[in-house]
C-alpha cells in the first residue's frame, strides 16, 4: 500500500523544511507547539506566547489546512499560499467553538481576519459559530446557499426565524449564493509557484464542474440509491482546493445520492489527495461509488466523540483498493474498532480542544500531516493529475 515516507528518509520531505527560513521559522515553530500541546491540558494554552511573534503576517507560500475541533461539527481553515483565509463552517454556537477557531487562527496561523467564510449548509454545527466569530475577528465575504424563509429542512420549524436570526444579522463585508462550477476570486500564488484554485463542484444538489466529462459507465453500474435525503445535508456546498497537483475534497454533510451524482453519469472530480470525510463520517453519507472515485491518499474525520465515525464508514474506507491513511479529530468512543491509530487522533478525551493541521510545500510537491497532541507527523508525496 502507498503510504508516503518518513521525512527522515526522503529527500522531497527533507526538501519542504529547507526552502526558506521563514518557512523554517514557522516549522519550527509548529513542532515546538505540538511539543508543548503534549503538556498542554487545555488545546491552546501555551501556544498564545510561543506562535505570534514568528507567525504573524507569514506568508510563506505554503497551503495549510487545519482542522479545528468543534465536537463533531464542521470548522475547517485554509489559509492560501498568497496568505488568505478561508474558513468552511463555523462549528456550534455558544463560545467553545468560535473560542477555539479564533484562538487557532490568531496564534497558530497568524491570521487578523477571515477572508472568506463558506457555510456549507444551515446546520448550526455548520454555522451556529459564525456569529460569535464575527464579533472576534473581521469576516470578508460569506458564501452560503442563501438563507431561507423557512426551516431548510422542510420540517417547517417556528423556531427557523430565531435560530437563524444572528447568523442573518451578524456583520459581514459581503454576502454572495454559491453557484456550483464557479470559484473563489484569490490572490494568486507567488508567480513563480503552481495555480491555487478553491473551485466550487456542487451546491444544492447541483454540479458544476464535471472536469472529465465522460460517461461513467463502470461506476454507474452498481448504484445503490436510498430514500431521497430531504434535509439540509443534500444542498450542502461541496468544495475543491487545488494547488498544482494537490486536490482537497471537503464536502460539508453532503448525502448519498448526491454523492453518487458527484460521480455517475459523469465524473465531477476525480481522484483527491486529502478526503474530509463526508458529514464527520456518518453513515447516512460516504457512498462507496464516491469513495472510490475520490481514492483518498489521506482521509480526515471531523468527528466528535460519540458522533460520526462510523464503522460502516471506516471499513468502506479500509476497504479501497489503495486504504487511506485515516486521522480523526476526536476518538469515537462508541466503537473502538472504527478508531485509526492513537497518534493519528487529535482528541483521545471527549473535551477536546486541539486539531489537525496539514501543510502543503510551496512546490506543490509533497505535504505533511501533523498531530499537535502525539507528535506524529508524516510526509506525503502529492499524487498526479487524474
Ligand atoms: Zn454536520
Ligand atoms: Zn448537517
């Protein structure tokens, strides 16, 4: 099985630590934080004095990703090689979880503002943050399916108006409804550094890219559709980073038949490197036909401790042809036997706090997967173009 290679081994791993020495500067400063989060009882007491004073304006040409831990909802940060911000989803209401992308963002990634935050879907695991987040720190535009009259998931909830009310009034600079196919309007990286594109495959149950264009014949075979999802999972807005070769899925809580229209009567995608595993790793979503089209190298499960990971999911992805190399933001403390390695789990506790983080070499060539809490981190080689 293609797994990659132990930094120590390989010259491409060696490579990504010796490009600058800013970039060294905050490498160092990353391991020496995923020193001191061994230590740490609470995710990012200790990192407030260490990060800033090396990471604040950094823009070193690298494409990180961080997954930060809102107990089982959504809470994705990317920040750009040409040093912008893009946060997908913005976990649950009521302080833990804007506390902890905030605290990430400001001390960890070096950032002083959201560029753009792009809700996947009404949950409020998904968007319940937001409006804490805004009153922390400057949010530019945000990206969403639009916010509806009514409940989202047609249960025709009174309550809707309310839930939905401080996410409707919070301050923004800009609101813009996602249209599948299109993409984000960034800087560009360094001219000298391969094309970033975040790319929107599919919102509402629509698709937009069909990058392959072809008729689906061998994956279309062996469909196994289920009762048509009707909650707010299905609208959910699917995104696709690139950088060079490197592709990162993250699809919010998108469900199984779009999920098989990501793939049958054409391919939308293809094959990624990085999988965030679709709704926490739920079993309601996380089609097989998707899996294997996507054939992750590394898939992420952003999981609480009691939700999402479930078996069902775990052994479809152990079950590819090529397994992917699994981390998990929390334990699943329900079924050990869905569980990756220990060192491959942000959260063994069910309080939490830390994340994952992943950094891709201003090349585009390889990128390293890290776990603050264990220490471990690996190197990847980036897979071809599909
Ligand atoms: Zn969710
Ligand atoms: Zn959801």
């Amino acid at each position: 099985m293609a797994m990659g290679w132990d930094d120590a081994q390989h010259p491409v791993a060696r490579s990504v630590s010796s490009h600058s020495d800013a970039a060294d500067l905050r490498q160092a400063a990353r391991w020496a934080h995923a020193d001191g989060m061994r230590t740490a009882a609470w995710g990012f007491v200790g990192t407030v004095l260490l990060a800033p004073a090396l990471l604040a304006g950094a823009k070193d040409g690298r494409l990180d990703i961080y997954w930060i831990d809102s107990q089982g909802g959504g809470s994705t940060l990317v920040v750009t090689p040409g040093g912008e911000s893009i946060l997908i989803d913005a976990g649950n209401p009521g302080g833990r979880d804007s506390g902890r992308i905030h605290a990430l963002a400001t001390t960890v990634a070096g950032l002083s503002r959201i560029d753009h935050l792009i809700t996947t879907h009404l949950h409020v695991d998904h968007y319940g943050g937001a409006p804490e987040l805004a009153a922390l720190m400057p949010i530019g535009t945000v990206h969403d399916n639009g916010i509806p009259a009514e409940d989202p998931d047609g249960n025709h909830d009174p309550t809707w108006p309310a839930r939905i009310k401080g996410y409707r009034e919070m301050k923004v600079e800009a609101r813009e409804v996602v249209r599948p196919g299109t993409r984000l309007a960034l800087k560009s990286a360094k001219d000298d550094q391969p094309k970033f594109t975040v790319r929107f495959v599919a919102a509402r149950g629509e698709y937009g890219l069909a990058t392959l264009g072809v008729a689906n014949i061998v994956a279309c075979q062996d469909p196994h559709p289920r009762p048509i999802d009707t909650s707010d999972n299905a609208n959910s807005v699917v995104t696709l980073v690139e950088f060079g070769a490197f592709r990162f899925f993250d699809g919010g809580d998108v469900t199984w038949n779009v999920e098989a229209g990501l793939v049958c009567p054409v391919t939308q995608v293809g094959p990624v490197d990085v999988f965030q595993v679709n709704h926490h790793g739920l079993d309601a979503s996380n089609n097989p036909m998707l899996l294997r089209s996507l054939a992750p190298r590394v898939a992420v499960f952003n999981n609480g401790p009691t939700k999402g990971c479930a078996p069902a999911v775990a052994l479809a992805l152990r079950g590819l042809p090529e397994p992917p190399v699994v981390y998990q933001v929390h334990r699943n403390k329900n079924d050990a036997g869905a569980n990756t390695e220990a060192e491959k789990i942000a959260n063994p506790d069910p309080e939490g706090g830390r994340y994952l983080a992943l950094s891709v070499a201003p090349d585009a060539r390889s990128y390293v997967v890290t776990v603050p809490a264990t220490g471990h981190r690996f190197t990847y080689p980036v897979r071809g173009q599909p």
